[in-house]
C-alpha cells in the first residue's frame, strides 16, 4: 500500500494538486526542447546581430561604441548607400512580380482544381513538386534551360515559331532579375495554391446552394461568396510572400546568379548584400559589423511591413463563421 506524504502544514495533498502539478510538468518537458532550440538559433543570432550593429571594429581587432553610426552609414554614406537602396529596390520588384504573376496564378490553379476534387490529388502533387526541390537543383537546372550556349530554351521556342523572342535572360541587366523572379514563381507557386485551395474546399455547401437558389452562377458565386470567404487567406498569402522574398529569394539568386547579383548588381537583394558584406568577397573584405547592420535592417523591414499589414489590412478583413 503506496504512503501519502503529508506537507509541510500536515495536510495532505489532495488530487486536484497533484493533477495541477503533474500538468505543469508536462507543459515544462514538452515546451522546453521547442523553446531551448528557438532561442539558439532564432533569437540568440537576433539579439547578437542587434549587438554588433551598435559596434564598429578598428584595425586591431577591437570595436568601439557607434550607436546608430552604421546605420547612418549603410542609409546616407556614398558607398554604401547606392547598394543598399539598389538591394531593396530589387526586393521591392521580386515582391512585386510575385504579389501579380504567383498570388494570381496560385488562386486560378486552386479555383480550378476544387471544381475538379477528382482528378485534383495528382494535378496538386505535380505543381507542388518544384516547392519539394532544392533550390540548388532548381537554380542550376534552371541556368542549364536557359543557356544559351547549351540550353534547350532557344531550340523549343524556335519549334513552336517564337524562337524570335529568345534572349540570354539571365545575362542582361535588363530581364535578369525578372528572368529568376519567374523561376522562383514556378517552384513557389504550389505553396499559394495549396493554402487557397484548403480555404475553398472549407466553404460550407449550404452557402454554395444558397447562392445557385438565388440565381448565381459558377463565376458569379466565386466573385461575390467565394473570394469574400476567403480573403483571410488571402492576406496570409500576401504576407508570407512579402516575407519570402527577403528570406527565401537568396538561396534561388545566389545559386543562379552568385552573392554579387550580377549582371551589375542587377539582381542584388538584400540577402546577398548581407552575405557579401559579413563574409566579404573577391577584393571586398568582410566586416561583421555592417554585415549585422544589414541584416538588422533586412528585420526592420520585414517587421515594418508585417506591422502595417496587421494593422492596416488585417483588421479590416471580414472573418465569416463557417
């Protein structure tokens, strides 16, 4: 027969104690391993990234207090500015281009594959396959296709009679950060469509029926209950691809193009200015100080944008019951 313990006053402790405590400890045990590993890789880098901002480092090896000094520098400074206005603005155009030509497309593929829940499962599996690969693979299988030593895009344009419109894409200033843009649209385009598509297949039936006894048609029904219902949806989809390009761009940019965004820093982003700025490359020298700089306005960016959205948008969206 197991002894119960009484406490320090003598009284026993009672069941509802003892499944509180118990309950406290599970949350512990299963939070603590999340929490441990989303302080050393996320908000550790954060803080010390923040730190070493506020510092600038001196020829021997020290750093000296500059508060806002590398800011002012990276914002208003003759060799620094140019690049990091350029880097942002090219930002700007990948989010642009993805806002219009991704967000577009991933809801018309959703929109058309709900009507078709049938044969739906295997047209989903093959446009959300690119999202599966890696991003070197993409980048170079990519720069392979358009080539225009080796590439096979000149010679199928060619045999459909729009071989007149081929150009190296990726080797003018002019087209090459449009050129990776629709890259990254055919490999991320899955990740819009698949959100919508749970969005629509959540509407309820008995609204669809309520609309078709009201006189709406199939087009009518997906303008006027359709789209409303899922404009939440929407909005998340806007905001991860606004995030997406200031974190996921890279890895696409520096596969295909390298860290210094070539042709002439046509397709710098944010990203590899960072990476180019810390680690250094080619006769620049590394310095950890504006690399961190960088990367902290890359997050006051990225957060500003986020806050307006929540604040702008986000509280004037509609969310219906379903």
């Amino acid at each position: 027969m197991t002894e119960i313990v009484s406490d320090a006053t003598g009284r026993k402790p009672t069941t509802r104690r003892r499944r509180k405590t118990g309950g406290i400890t599970h949350i512990v045990v299963f939070l603590a391993p999340a929490v441990l590993i989303y302080t050393v890789f996320s908000i550790y880098p954060l803080v010390e990234s923040l730190r070493l901002s506020l510092f600038a480092g001196q020829p021997d090896g020290s750093a000296v207090w500059t508060g806002l000094g590398n800011y002012a520098r990276l914002l208003f400074d003759a060799n620094w500015a140019v690049r990091f206005w350029n880097a942002l603005w090219n930002n700007l155009i990948l989010f642009f281009i993805h806002m219009v030509v991704q967000n577009p497309l991933g809801l018309l593929l959703a929109a058309l594959l709900s009507l078709a829940p049938r044969f739906g499962g295997a047209y989903r599996t093959l446009i959300f396959v690119p999202t599966l690969l890696s991003v070197v693979i993409v980048g170079f299988v990519w720069e392979l296709i358009l080539s225009p030593l080796w590439g096979v895009a000149e010679g199928m344009m060619a045999a459909v009679g729009l071989g007149w419109l081929y150009a190296p894409w990726l080797g003018l200033e002019g087209s090459a950060l449009t050129a990776v843009s629709m890259i990254s649209v055919w490999q991320y385009v899955g990740i819009p469509m698949m959100l919508i598509y749970a969005a629509l297949l959540s509407i309820p039936d008995e609204l669809l029926d309520a609309a078709r006894v009201d006189g709406l048609s199939g087009a009518a029904i997906f303008w006027k209950v359709k789209l409303p219902l899922i404009l939440p949806t929407l909005g998340i989809v806007a905001i991860l691809t606004y995030i997406g390009n200031f974190t996921l761009a890279f890895d696409l940019i520096y596969s295909i193009q390298g860290v210094l965004g070539p042709p002439d820093y046509s397709t710098d982003i944010m990203g590899t200015l960072m990476f180019r700025t810390f680690f250094g490359q080619q006769t620049q020298i590394g310095d950890i100080y504006m690399g961190a700089t960088v990367a902290c306005m890359m997050f006051f960016i990225i957060l500003i944008g986020v806050g307006l959205y929540l604040v702008g948008v986000q509280r004037r969206l509609t969310r219906y019951e379903m």
